[in-house]
C-alpha cells in the first residue's frame, strides 16, 4: 500500500473559508445543475436552467393560477426569457427569492402541492450562473425589477406602479465563463416544451411565438414519438395522481419508457418506473392466469409514457433525473407513513383499470398475448447463443485491448457520471491517438478492426455470434436494455471521408436495429475533428470546415496549411484539444416523423436503381475527392 506523506499546508482558521450562496453555485455548479455543458447534450446545463425557471412558471399553473407560459429563445446572443401569468412573487422578497438559498415558498407544502422544486434552490442557481438575469415580478397592479450579474445585485426597481398582468418575467444569458462557446439546439428545447404541454393538460405554451398545447396528455406523447405502428390501440390510463399510455411494438430489444414526476422528465426512471415495470408484468400474469410467464417476455416491445404526482418527491441528485421515493407522501414528525407505498400505488391502479380494459377488449389482449409467445420464443432462440457470446466476450476482454475503460462510469453514483464516455473509432492509429490523449478518469476507447457488419437483415443471434458487435454491446453493457449503459455519451469517432462515413453508417444501422432506445434517449454523438490546421510562427487554427479555413488563411499571414486526411494523422498531443471540454459533438438526433424501417431499407438494403439515382445526384467531386452530400 502507497504510504501517505502528510501535506506540508498549514491547518487552521484561516483555512476555514465562508463563502456567500451565489459564490458557492459557481465554485460548485456540478452540485446544482449536472454537467455545464456547451449545448450539444439535451441535459447539458444550459437547458436545466430554462427547466428551472420554466418548473416555476408550471408550479403556478398546477397551483390554478395561470393558463399561458411564453417561452423565448433568442439562438444568435444565447438570451432566454420565460413569462408566466400565475401570481407573481411577491414583491418583497423577489431579491431574496432568487438570490438566497434556503428561502422560497416551496418549503411550505400546502402553497405548492406536489411541485417540481422543493429545494428553493433552481431559479438561484440560473442567477448564479448567468451573465445577465433580469427578474420581474408582478401583482396587482404593482411590480418590482431587479437585475443581476453572476448572481451580484446590480439594480434594483423597488415596488413600482405597473399596468402588467400577474406573474413573473425572467431573462438571462448564460454565462460563457463558465459554458464556454454554447450553443442552444433548437431541439432540445422544443422537445422540453412540448413534454410540458402532454403533462399539463390545459395549458397553453408559446416557445418562440409558436403555440404548444396538448389535448390528450400523455396519449398524445406516445403516439407523437412512436417511428413503428403499435401491435394494439394505445391503453390511456388517468386517475388522479397515475397517468399512463402504453402500448407494445416490434422491433424494441426491450421496454422503453417516457417517465415523469410532478411534471419533471425522470430520463433515468426511478422508483415509480420500477413499480410500473413490476406491476405491469404481475397484473398481465394474473390476467392470462399464466405463472409461467417470465417478466421479460411480458415487457419486451413495450412502449410507455408515466407520469405519477406525489408530495415532496426525494429525487438523487438536484437535476432531478431519478425518483428515490418509496411512498406517495413523506413521512410525518415521528418517521411515520400515513400515505401507501409508491409500488403499492402503482400495482392498485394496474389491477383496476389494466385488467379492466383487457376484459373489454379481446383483440387487444389477443395481441399482446400473442406478442408475449412470440418473445418467449425468440428468447428462447438466442438463448444458447447469447451464453457462448458471453463467455467468448470475457475471454475475449481479459486478452483484449479493444476496449480502454475509463475510471468513471455512468451507471456509478460518481460526481463526474454524466462525462462518462466512451469514443468508438477505426484502426489502431486512430485509437492510438485518443488513447494518449484521453482523460482516463471520463473516457474510454473501443477501437473496431475495419468495417463492422451490417446488420439491416441479420438477426440478434447473428449480432451474437458476430465477434466485434458482440464485444462492443458487451463493452456499453446494454445487452439487456439501457438501464446499464456503461458510459453517458457514445462518440463515434470515424475518419471524415467515405470509409468513415460508411462506418459511422454501420454503427447507426446496429443502434437503431438492436437499441433504438440509446439513440433515443440522446446517447449517441459523431465526433467532429477539424479538416485544416493553419498556422504560422505565431498563432494556430484549426478549422473544420471550408469557410473556416479560408478565413483563417485571410487572418494568418505566411500560413502553412496541414489537411488531415485522417484521426490518425493528428498528434496526441494535438489530439486532446479535441476531445477536451471544447469537444465538438454532433448529437444523433431521432425526429418524431423519422421513419427508422424506411431510412435503414434505403441506405442499408440491397442495393437499389433508387439509391443509385439519389448519390449520382448527390455526389460532387472536390480536389479529386468524391464527397456525398445527405
């Protein structure tokens, strides 16, 4: 053991350092908001400061007071305001309310039942670490403004006369210091907009001047994000504080769910999840009076939005992305539990209305019943298979270099979980590169040996039996689903020409075939190196583009320009100002009117007089290079 040499600084009160609220949200902003982030992941922290401040405005609306939220996103200064018509903070303590922790109303919860923010801590944490943060508050005729600077006071209205509605304005840049060269996705954004407006039925929401409203809730996101017709009619379940629709498709490698609490996106579920999970598959059991039904079989193919609404949820972390609660309310003075288990809850509402709709509905419960064989079956198919490849994967990995792990892994409770991420790339130059350059602590690197498989037309157990797609699944560990997915961000790192294209190609086409969910849940990312490197004696650029290098070559004089034809050809040393904190990433995005069977026969299946037309057409040839434009 590594002997400890005690540390030569001195130990005493001036070691002890106070330091104000605001102060601590910037040292510490992982604590309050996850990762920072420049924009290209939907959790990135740009967009939980727009949920905070949008989670406020929603609180009112499920508190009766306020039917509109407006929401606008100005992309070219990065600027964000959101107005709600609810009652307005009052106006003497809006300085307080969004400056000083520990001090809000929703600490008392019979002013905000079953809110989203229970800490008193979100709309300070978007102060803290903006720019510029404008807050109006108004009410009754009266308002009061007060505007800050990372979270410093710099003018103050008073209580003011106002010929404003009720409700509250709030505007703030974030802070470039802290994100860097941000960008907002257009997006990601939208997508947050319209979950509010499927969990908030009755709103209406403005993001951008564009209306938001849903009329059917969570019916309406189910059937909004499906790409594949479901096996039977979409099941909408709304009683109280449970509301669900699920359904079942083919084509899904395991259950995947839209979860919800109190209105707050749980993307990595939770308690509430696992009790629907559960009682899913119970209530199923019992209705076909099948013991022998496995719980997997029952749930693969499932599709599912959730939504329950409890008081004072305990979430895992401030961002709010798992539920920890086990009850439907928290327990009294004594440590005592009034209210039922969450689990309980949940299996109830199953019992009553899921067994209810399968008796009144024989096609349906034909369907799924059929679908359920039709699982155990195929189950059963890749079974022997499955453990072969398992047993080659370990053998495999103990001999095997293929795979560089990193220290930090997403499915850890480690404070650096979100920055776990894992670089997929081609040929042992390439991988070389990134291994050397790499943060061990946050990045691994799976280096492939030339061009995967393609995989449109095989089937799982050829996934199986095929080495290096076996390794690779094994290294994300999502072989049974995403629930263990190893590493948060999933970079295909390929060279920019045709066998990179064609690559990343192949690697798209096995993660929407086998494991959609991981693209759909924002996993998955192509890396962006530069193309150029122009520089002189004094300064360096890289570009990764055609408008970028000529505009380098016009600012840098006497410049010697360097095309890199490939990841390989970039130094290590070079190499880390790539896959830093200034990473470039392009996130793989899923539309809702993607159709995932139609893209994959198109670029994927036999070849075709259609796609032959489609890259005549799109092909154009540069410095004697062919480049396919899509």
């Amino acid at each position: 053991m590594e002997e400890l040499i005690p540390t030569t600084a001195n130990y005493d009160e001036s070691s002890i350092i106070h330091l104000e609220d605001m102060e601590h949200i910037r040292l510490r902003p992982g604590m309050y908001i996850g990762k920072l982030g420049d924009g290209s992941s939907h959790d990135d922290g740009i967009y939980v400061l727009i949920k905070e401040v949008i989670d406020n405005a929603i609180d009112e609306f499920t508190s009766g007071f306020g039917k509109k939220i407006e929401v606008k996103v100005h992309f070219a200064d990065r600027r964000v305001a959101i107005r709600d018509y609810g009652r307005g903070i009052p106006l003497g303590s809006v300085i307080d309310a969004v400056s000083k922790l520990n001090t809000g109303a929703k600490y008392d919860n019979k002013t905000f039942q079953k809110s989203v923010g229970l800490n008193g801590v979100g709309t300070k944490a978007v102060n803290a670490l903006s720019s510029e943060f404008k807050v109006m508050a108004v009410r009754d005729g009266k308002c009061r403004i007060a505007e800050f600077s990372k979270g410093k006071l710099v003018s103050d209205s008073g209580i003011i006369a106002s010929s404003e509605a009720n409700g509250t304005y709030v505007e703030f840049v974030p802070d470039a210091q802290l994100f860097g060269n941000y960008h907002f996705i257009n997006e990601y954004v939208e997508r947050r907009v319209w979950n509010y407006c499927y969990l908030n039925r009755g709103l209406t929401l403005y993001y951008n001047d564009k209306r938001y409203y849903s009329k059917n809730g969570l019916l309406d996101l189910l059937e909004n994000n499906m790409e594949t017709d479901p096996i039977y009619p979409v099941i909408h379940i709304h009683d109280g504080d449970f509301e669900a629709a699920f359904t079942h498709v083919n084509g899904q490698s395991s259950d995947y769910f839209y979860s919800f609490v109190n209105g707050q996106h749980t993307t990595e579920g939770g308690t509430h999840q696992s009790a629907f999970r559960e009682g899913y598959a119970r209530v199923v059991k019992e209705f076909f009076n099948k013991k022998e039904y496995v719980p997997e079989d029952i749930r693969q193919g499932l599709v599912c939005a959730l939504c329950v609404r409890i008081q004072e949820p305990v979430f895992e972390a401030q961002t709010k992305t798992k539920l920890g609660s086990t009850h439907m309310a928290p327990p009294d003075k004594d440590g005592n539990y009034d209210s039922p288990l969450l689990k309980t809850y949940v299996y109830d509402m199953l019992k009553t209305h899921l067994d209810n709709y399968l008796h009144k509905n024989p096609d349906t419960a034909e369907a799924l019943q059929q679908k359920i064989i039709r699982n155990e079956k195929e189950r059963k198919e890749i079974a022997g298979v499955k453990k072969l490849a398992r047993e080659a994967s370990k053998r495999a990995n103990l001999n095997n270099s293929k795979l560089r792990d990193s220290h930090v892994h997403y499915n850890s409770n480690h404070p650096r979980r979100l920055e776990s991420t894992i670089f997929i790339t081609e040929g042992l130059s390439a991988s070389g590169s990134i291994t050397k350059s790499r943060d061990v602590e946050t990045q691994a690197v799976f280096s492939l040996r030339g061009k995967p498989k393609n995989t449109y037309s095989i089937s799982k157990a050829e996934v199986y039996k095929n080495e290096e797609l076996n390794l690779l699944h094994n290294a994300l560990d999502i072989d049974d689903g995403i629930e263990n997915l190893r590493y948060n961000n999933v970079v295909i790192a390929t060279d920019a020409d045709i066998d990179g294209m064609h690559i990343r190609l192949l690697l798209l086409t096995f993660f929407l075939r086998f494991y959609p969910e991981l693209i759909r849940t924002g996993h998955v990312y192509i890396l962006q190196t530069p193309l150029f490197r122009v520089r002189n004696k004094k300064v360096t650029h890289y570009c990764y583009t055609e408008e970028e290098r000529v505009a380098a070559i016009a600012s840098t004089p006497n410049a010697e320009i360097t095309r890199f034809k490939g990841l390989g050809e970039i130094s290590p040393d070079e190499f880390k100002g790539f896959i830093d904190q200034d990473m470039r990433l392009d996130p793989v995005m899923l539309h809702k009117d993607f159709d995932i069977p139609g893209v994959l026969r198109f670029y994927m299946g036999e070849n075709s007089v259609e796609r032959r037309d489609f890259i005549m057409k799109n092909l154009r040839i540069e410095d004697d290079e062919s480049i396919l434009v899509v």
